[in-house]
C-alpha cells in the first residue's frame, strides 16, 4: 500500500500516501494504520517526520490517534461536519447574502434537476411523488401546516439533487439546504398562497423530471428559485 517515501518532500508525501489509502478506500473507517516502527520502514523515513505527518492526519480528521497498548492511528469515517458548520456559520453571520445564495442556487439547482430528469431511477421518481403526495396533504391543511411543508420542500430538493448522481452536488445542496434556516427566519413567507405556488412549482418540477425532460425541468427550477428570492429580497428592501 505504501512506498519509500520522497526524500525531497519527505513530509508531504507521508501525509499524501495516508490520505490518498484512505480517501480511495484501501483504508476503511476503523482501519488501524501498521505500528509506526513499521510504517518508518515502508517509508524510510524517521519516527519524528512520521509523527509529524500523523498529527497533520488527525487534525484533517482522517485518523484518530489513540494510547496505550491497544493504541494506535485509527481511521475514521470521513466527517463533513466542519464543512457544514463552517458554512453555517457563514450564512447565520450574513457573510453569504441572500443575492449570492440565490444566484448559486439557480445555477446549480437547475443544472442538477435536469441531471435528475436524465439520470433518476424508478426507486428515485417514486421517492419524489411519495414527498409531493405529502406536501399535497400540508397544503390542504393550509399554513398550519407551514413548517412541516417546509421540511418536506427542502426533503424534495435533496432528494432531487440524489437522483442527479452526482456525489458533490448531492452533498453541496445538502449542505446548503440544512442551513437556509437563518434565511426563512429573516424573510417568513407564511401565506398560503405563496405555498399553493410552491406545491404547484414542486409538482411541475417533479412531473419533468419523471417525464425525462431535462430542458424544461432546468427552466422550472431556475424559475422557481428566482420568484420565491424575489419574495424575500422585496421583504428585505421593506
């Protein structure tokens, strides 16, 4: 798994070989990394530059360096956490605006829904209207139901990002979703119109991409993020 390390760059090349076994699955989460007097020998290097490099590997959050006679560096499953909470953090301070967010977003979200409408498996499209079967029933409760059609809004468009295949979007608009909570709280939207709006763009949404059509389904998530930031920038400017 590993080799005699790069004498020129001895330290970077230790931390690369680790992580590269690691993020490429040769090393599992729970995996326990050879005693160190071994791993000084695959790579030929000294026991100070190794403990070097395993300290860089557990402040990235690969391995977790454990004492005793049953210690060692063991790997971890690889946690998104500091990446979500730094973007929280960016959105609850308003570092991010709501313009840029928006901008990002219908982008991205129409770009993934026509990834959707060419990529999404039958399990994928009845996930989708098993979630707008739900909204259905929060609109005929009206905005009692409010939060609860937000929450199944929000499952829609991750849901939608999952069928789009691709692990980066999936896991950006995860991200992004989980934190738009500061937004909704700064610009309600409670109108029971503006949710009959929403379930009717959900259902065109979710109806183009089980009918596969990725142009049109990109145009209707674009447009639907554009109206609902308009509805939110017009309460900003009030």
């Amino acid at each position: 798994m590993f080799k005699k390390s790069n004498q020129k760059r001895l330290f970077q090349d230790l931390v690369g070989q680790i992580e590269k076994a690691i993020l490429d699955g040769q090393l599992k989460a729970g995996d326990k990394l050879p005693p160190q007097r071994e791993l000084v020998d695959m790579f030929q290097t000294s026991r100070a530059t190794l403990r070097e490099a395993l300290r860089v590997l557990e402040l990235k959050g690969l391995i977790d360096i454990k004492l005793g006679v049953r210690g060692g560096a063991i790997v971890k499953k690889i946690n998104t956490e500091p990446v979500t909470e730094s973007l929280a953090l960016l959105m609850q301070h308003r570092q991010v605006s709501l313009q840029e967010l928006a901008e990002f977003r219908e982008d991205i979200e129409g770009h993934v829904a026509a990834l959707a409408a060419e990529r999404a498996h039958d399990d994928e499209l009845n996930q989708l209207h098993t979630l707008l079967a739900k909204a259905q029933t929060c609109l005929a409760n009206g905005v009692a139901a409010w939060e609860k059609f937000c929450l199944i809004d929000k499952q829609i468009h991750i849901a939608i990002a999952k069928a789009s295949h691709n692990a980066v979007y999936r896991f950006v608009l995860r991200v992004v979703h989980d934190n738009m909570e500061p937004f909704y709280e700064a610009y309600p939207l409670k109108d029971a119109r503006i949710m009959e709006e929403n379930f009717q763009d959900l259902q065109d949404i979710v109806h183009a991409i089980a009918k596969k059509k990725a142009t049109a389904v990109k145009a209707l998530m674009q447009s639907h993020v554009r109206r609902f930031n308009r509805y939110m920038l017009n309460q900003e400017a009030t």
